[in-house]
C-alpha cells in the first residue's frame, strides 16, 4: 500500500462540490467513538465507588472551567460546556490517527486525524471567530468594533489584520502540528517496508522500533493542540468581551 500524501478519497456533493469522503467518514466515527466514550463515563457514576476514569475526567473538566472562569468570570459560566465539550472532540480527532493508520492499511477508506485537513481546521477555527463576534456584539453592540482604532486611528489597518488572523493561526498550528506528526509515521512506516539498507546495516529493521515511539509523541502533541486551540478561544473571547477601564 502507498501512501500518497495530501492525496484524498473524494465525494461530489451537489452545490457542494469535491469533498474529502475519508475525512467525512473519519470525523463521523471519532464523532460516535467519543459519544460512546461519554455514555461510558456517564455510566460509571452508577457506580457506588469513584473510580480512576472518573478522577481523571473530573479533573480535566474542573480544569477547563476554571480557566473559563478566571478568563471571563460569571459571565463565561454558559460557554463551560461548549469549551469542555470542544477540547474532547479535539483530542479524540487529534489521536483518531492512531486508531486509522492500520485500518488503512487493510483498505478501509479512513484519512489519518481529521484534523491533520485543513478542511476540518478551518471551520472549527472559523466557527471560533464567528461566536467570539456574535458574543461580543451582543454585549457592546457594534461600538465593540472602536477596539480596531485604538489606540490610535492610524492602527485600524495593523488591528483588522491581527484580528483577521486569529482564526488563521487558530487553524494553521492546529492542521502543521497534527498533519507533521502523520507524516513523520508514514516516512517511518516507507522505510521499513522497503527494506532499505545502507551496506550491511538493516536501516529498516533499526527503524522498526521509532513507530512507537512516534505514536507516544503523536498522543502528546495532539493532546496539547486541542489545549492550545480550546484555550486561545477562551483567551480571544475573554479579549472581546473584556470591560474597557
């Protein structure tokens, strides 16, 4: 099996176009993988102990809402769950490569982590600019906008454009860190398939320990981008929604 990279099992959609069906299909099943995850934690309450599973999801959950509140105090208390609930189905799209490489190389039509696809980054980034204006007018109304002049007039150009791209970088970190680590498996993953040696030395035996190790790396790194992303939100909407002193 090779593997192309960049390269995409496709769907036209009528209006719609091209889309990527193997990250659709990806997103779908870490989507009901991570509702069923949920269910099963739900689940352990019933229980008349505490477990581990539920110390360590409770203290992820504390975690994130208290940085919701330190950032925005009371007020932040309805976008909690919306925040909690954002920095789970990163991780669980973050690490879905883990789960999707072997099932690839059985033919089954996944993609790596769908967020290792621009097309998966750039709504979810998007989506996370759009509320932080939508909030932010409804507190300030449209003055909420005077912030891109100041503090001088001669700033608005500087203003709009760092505004404009946070949802960029939002999307680029999340998409480089992800897609970089995928690549760096499947290099891996191609040399020790082709058998590559350099005189007597077995270069592909020697790497058959690195994916592992890789995949140790990978989980850490897709763990703190779905921090990173779910906390630049809640930094950029405590930005917006900030009393002016």
């Amino acid at each position: 099996m090779k593997e192309q990279i960049g390269e995409h099992l496709t769907w036209t959609w009528p209006l719609v176009g091209s889309v990527h069906a193997d990250t659709i299909l990806t997103t779908w099943v870490a989507m009901f993988v991570a509702l069923i995850f949920l269910a099963w934690v739900g689940n352990s309450y019933r229980r008349p102990r505490v477990g581990k599973t539920q110390t360590i999801f409770e203290g992820v959950i504390d975690y994130i809402a208290d940085l919701v509140y330190g950032s925005l105090g009371k007020s932040g208390e309805p976008f909690v769950p919306f925040f909690i609930a954002l920095f789970i189905y990163l991780f669980t799209l973050n690490q879905f490569g883990i789960l999707s490489y072997p099932l690839r190389l059985l033919g089954v039509p996944f993609s790596g982590s769908p967020t290792g696809d621009l097309n998966t980054t750039v709504p979810y980034a998007v989506l996370i600019f759009l509320m932080i204006q939508v909030v932010a007018i409804r507190k300030k109304g449209l003055g909420y906008y005077k912030h891109l002049a100041q503090p001088f007039a001669f700033m608005l150009p500087i203003n709009v454009v760092d505004e404009a791209m946070r949802p960029v970088t939002l999307a680029a970190r999340l998409f480089f860190n992800i897609f970089v680590g995928e690549l760096l498996f499947i290099v891996v993953a191609s040399v020790i398939r082709q058998q590559v040696m350099i005189g007597p030395f077995n270069l592909s035996l020697a790497a058959a320990i690195l994916p592992t190790f890789i995949q140790f790396f990978n989980f850490f790194v897709g763990t703190i981008q779905a921090f990173i992303f779910t906390l630049l939100g809640i930094v950029y909407l405590s930005l917006a929604t900030a009393e002016e002193h």
